[in-house]
C-alpha cells in the first residue's frame, strides 16, 4: 500500500497569539457572512458578528465595512472561479475539461455570491483583472469543447455563465439536498449542450453587457 502524504499543515501553525486569533477571527467571520448574507442581503454587519462569535470590532478592524466584506466574499468566489477554470485546461479533452469544471463550480456554489451581490459593492483593479482572466479562460475551455464536436455549435461563453446561474438558483430543504439537486439541474442543463442534434435555441445569448452592468449599479442600500 503507498505511503500517504502527510496532511498539510493548519494555516495558523506559524502563527501564535493575537496573530493566530485574528486568523480564525477571520475564517469564522467569512463563513457566517457567506451564510448570513446569502439568506439576508439587507442583515446587518452586526448579525454577521454574532454569527460568527466575534466582537463587532473585530469585524471591522478588518473589513471596514459591510461593503468591504461583500468584496471580499465575492472576490474568493471569482478566485475559485478562476482556479477552476485553469485547472481544467489541464485536461487533454475538450468536453470532458468543460463540463468538469462546470461540476466543480457548481459544488463550490461560487455563483450564489457573485449573483446576489452584483452592484453592492465597487469591484477594485484587482477584481476587475481577476473577470477578465475569468472570462478569458472560460472561453478558452469553450472553444476546446467546440473543437471536440460535442458541444453544440450556437453555444457560447455567455451561455455558460447562465447554466452556471441557474444552478446557483436551486435551493432545497437542507443543504445535503440543495447539492443534490443543483447536480441534477446541471446535469440535465449539460445535456441541451450536448451536440447531439440539438434543437435551435430561441433568441441570441446574452451579451457581455448583460452581465456586466450590474456590477455598475451603485453601492448601497444595505444595513451597516
């Protein structure tokens, strides 16, 4: 039997002290932001507080502001993204890479956050090179899936982005079940992109602006 690797370390092993507090501080205060705010938008900071077992201040020595921790919650979820994506181009095939990294996306549930939180905040340079290398890789993998012959001719990049939306929209009783569930949605959603004579699809895809001006919407209306 193979030597298992040892696992690796805990991110906090280097760290001692208020260093070390401030690390699991932090780890817990994005989890029940992700929890809070996807189930509230409008909750307070405070309510993402007392979620995650900080004190207040806590919170905003380290974001600021309800508008910083919304940046930074969608921002990982674009770095998942974007780490998804150029996993995926490591693999030789073309469909098989696409609709991989459509599952694992989907596992990740990335797309609830950018969704629900499009135009609450102002995305920073560095965001806004992270979607454009997004977007650039995603194309990437769906012209390799064209090149394959297995995904539908009049399917685009755009197109992509809503399947990965749609799954996001699936919720269930619990979470167990939601998983379920959206794995069913992109199952059947990966079918119809299948090239098996498809149907003509209706309408043109989304334009790049259709996604994209939301993000130009004004920050605000979200309690402090």
């Amino acid at each position: 039997m193979p030597r298992q690797p040892a696992p690796p370390p805990e991110p906090t092993t280097a760290l001692s002290g208020r260093r070390a507090q401030a690390a699991r501080n932090d780890v817990a205060i994005l989890e029940a932001a992700r929890d809070v705010l996807l189930a509230d938008p409008g909750a307070p900071v405070s309510a993402v507080a007392t979620a995650a077992g900080v004190g207040i201040s806590a919170l905003y020595r380290r974001y600021g502001n309800k508008e910083g921790l919304l940046r930074r919650l969608c921002h990982d979820g674009l770095r998942r993204y974007l780490a998804e994506a150029e996993a995926a181009l490591a693999d030789p095939d073309g469909w098989r890479a696409l609709t991989g990294f459509l599952a694992r996306v989907v596992e990740a549930d990335v797309h609830s956050l950018t969704v629900r939180f499009a135009g609450t905040f102002t995305p920073t340079p560095e965001m806004r090179e992270d979607a454009r290398r997004s977007g650039a890789v995603a194309a990437e993998l769906v012209a390799r899936a064209h090149g394959s012959g297995r995904l539908r001719p009049d399917a685009g990049t755009s197109d992509i982005a809503l399947v990965l939306e749609s799954c996001a929209a699936v919720r269930g009783a619990d979470p167990a079940r939601t998983a379920q569930l959206r794995s069913r949605c992109l199952a059947l959603l990966t079918a119809g992109l299948a090239s098996r004579e498809p149907a003509e699809l209706p309408g043109p895809p989304p334009a790049p602006d259709e996604f994209i001006r939301r993000w130009r919407d004004t920050p605000g209306g979200h309690g402090a």
